[in-house]
C-alpha cells in the first residue's frame, strides 16, 4: 500500500515538472517572437557601430600615414638618405651572399682535394700540419732527372727529354703549357714519366683516372669543375695526368654515352678549351682513336710510349711483354 502510494507520487511529481518546463518554453518562445524586433534592431545598431570604428581608425590612420608621407617627400635629405641605406642593405646582403660562397668555393679549392683525384704531390695546409718534414724535404729538395728510373728506347728517350726540358723552360718563363696525349699499352712508364716530369720541372702532380668519372653520374660535372679549379689554385703549376682518358673522352657522335657523361666531357672540353699557364694536361690512353674529335684541338704533343726492349751491349733489343726471357724494366708502372 505504501509503495503504490510513493509511485503515484513520484508519477505526480513528473507530470507537474513536464508541465513546467512545457511552460517555460512556451513562455520564453512567446516572448522571443515579442522582442525579435528589438533583438535585430540591436545587432544593427552593434553592426553600424563597429562599422562606424573601423572606418574612424582606417580615416585616421590614413591622415597620419598621408601627413607622414608628405613631410618625408617634401624633405629631399630624407628620401636621399632612406634610398641610400637601403640600396647600401641591398648590396650588403647580396655581397655577403656571394662573399660567403666565394669564399666557400675558394676555402674548398685551397684546402680540400677533388674526389675525383686518386694521388696528388700538392700538399694542403691540412697535410703541412700532419706531415711538415715531408713538405720541408720537398720544398728544399733539388730537381730531379726526369727521366731517372724510366727504361725507355733511345729514341723515345730523346723526344721525352726534349718535352720535359721545354716544360722545365715554360714554367720558368711562366708560359703556356702545352698539352700532351701518351698512348701505348700498359707498363711502359707513361704514369712514373708524367710524375717524374712534374718533378723535373718545379710542378705538382695530379693523378685522375678515367673510369672514375662514369659512375659519379650527374655529379660529374660538378667533380669535373672542382678539379680545374683546384688546379688553377696551384702556385707551382700542376700537372693533371688522365690515366685511361679513352674511358670517358669518348666520340660523342657514335659511341652511345649517357647523358650525364656527355654532359662531364662537354665540361672538360670546355675547362681545356684554351692552353692555361697554372696546369699542364697530360692524357694517357691504350686505344687513342676512340677519344672525341674535340680532343685533338687540346693535344700540342703525342708520344707513342712503345715496350721496351732487352738490354744488349750499348743498346736494347726488342722484346714483348709476353717474353718470359726479357726482365720487366726497372721503375716500369701499369700506365
């Protein structure tokens, strides 16, 4: 009996608060129709008032910009000084730009070496502080015979003398060195001459090979540029030794090259284009007809560096590299 009477009150309590909030609603939707009017007259006024600022605030900053503008103008030592220190901030900031990669370029060349140079006699501020007894025994050193420790036939010997006695002369005379392609098969001292050469003549040398160059793909033009600029950094001249040059100066014509190596040759065709008096190039190859036609107009020399033969009496005899009777000459190399 109880229980039924607490539900039919709690029934009665839900009911009465139904009816309430129905109320409420009704009364506050009446009175939301009754003041829709003043509501959006509201929001008018608002809108028309921060309207009203904004244009107060654009007129005024208007009037103050104008006024501004006008003295500046009217005032020539004003404009004449603003042009001036900006045109001065534009080149400040554009110079240091280019400063900073001139100097990257210039601090790269001076102390770094070329990825694509295997051996070099040039010593860098960095090996100077590693090894400084060997560069104080090369700078006090004597020049060497250029020919000392290479076997080569009489008449070969005689036309190289000739070569490095002028290259010796050329860069004394600061001259123009003339460019020299070596070609023949492997082990007849093309690389010790080129290295003894350089020697000779007061001159570092540079060591590239040919086949290296293929595989850097489109860095290869930039590797191809790093070397010439190293090289033209070089107090002493530099002799840049290409072993197997055939591997990369191929004939562009009918050879079918890449694009990324046709476009490394067109850098070294043009970095060569003229004789330079800060390298000399010197080009080894097996098989020179397969080099580009642009080749033969940077060549001033041609050496054919033929085997050597076996000594006998006051001369020598000739011989193959597949004689087992005949000694490998002394001081022989694989270029």
């Amino acid at each position: 009996m109880r229980k039924a009477t607490i539900e039919h009150e709690m029934e009665l309590r839900h009911k009465n608060e139904l009816l309430r909030v129905e109320a409420e609603a009704k009364a506050r939707a009446r009175t939301e129709r009754e003041n829709a009017d003043i509501i959006r007259e509201q929001i008018r006024l608002k809108a028309a008032e921060h309207r009203q600022t904004v244009l107060e605030t654009i007129r005024t900053a208007g009037a103050v910009f104008g006024e501004g503008f006008r003295a500046f103008v009217s005032d020539w030592d004003k404009v004449t000084a603003t042009v001036a220190g900006l045109t001065l901030l534009a080149v400040g900031v554009y110079s240091a730009r280019n400063a900073t990669a001139v100097a990257g370029r210039y601090i790269e060349a001076r102390l770094g070496k070329p990825s694509l140079v295997r051996e070099t006699s040039r010593i860098t501020v960095a090996e100077a502080i590693k090894h400084p007894v060997k560069m104080t025994k090369r700078l006090t050193s004597k020049p060497q015979d250029a020919l000392e420790g290479v076997v080569l036939s009489p008449s070969l010997e005689e036309r190289v003398r000739d070569i490095a006695i002028a290259t010796r002369n050329t860069r004394q005379n600061r001259g123009l060195y003339r460019n020299i392609l070596m070609y023949g098969p492997p082990g007849t001292g093309k690389t010790l001459f080129a290295k003894k050469l350089a020697v000779h003549s007061g001159m570092d040398y540079a060591i590239m090979t040919g086949g290296d160059v293929a595989p850097m793909g489109r860095d290869g033009v930039t590797a191809m540029h790093k070397v010439f600029d190293w090289a033209n950094t070089s107090r002493r001249g530099l002799l840049l030794f290409v072993d197997e040059a055939d591997a990369f100066l191929r004939k562009r014509a009918t050879e079918r090259i890449s694009e990324d190596l046709r476009a490394t040759l067109n850098a070294f065709l043009y970095r060569t284009g003229e004789q330079s008096n800060k390298f000399m190039l010197v080009l080894a190859s097996n098989q020179p007809e397969q080099f580009d036609w642009a080749i033969n107009d940077r060549i001033d020399e041609i050496v054919n560096f033929a085997l050597p033969g076996r000594r006998s009496g006051s001369g020598w005899c000739g011989c193959t590299s597949t004689d087992t009777s005949c000694s490998r000459p002394p001081g022989g190399d694989s270029g």
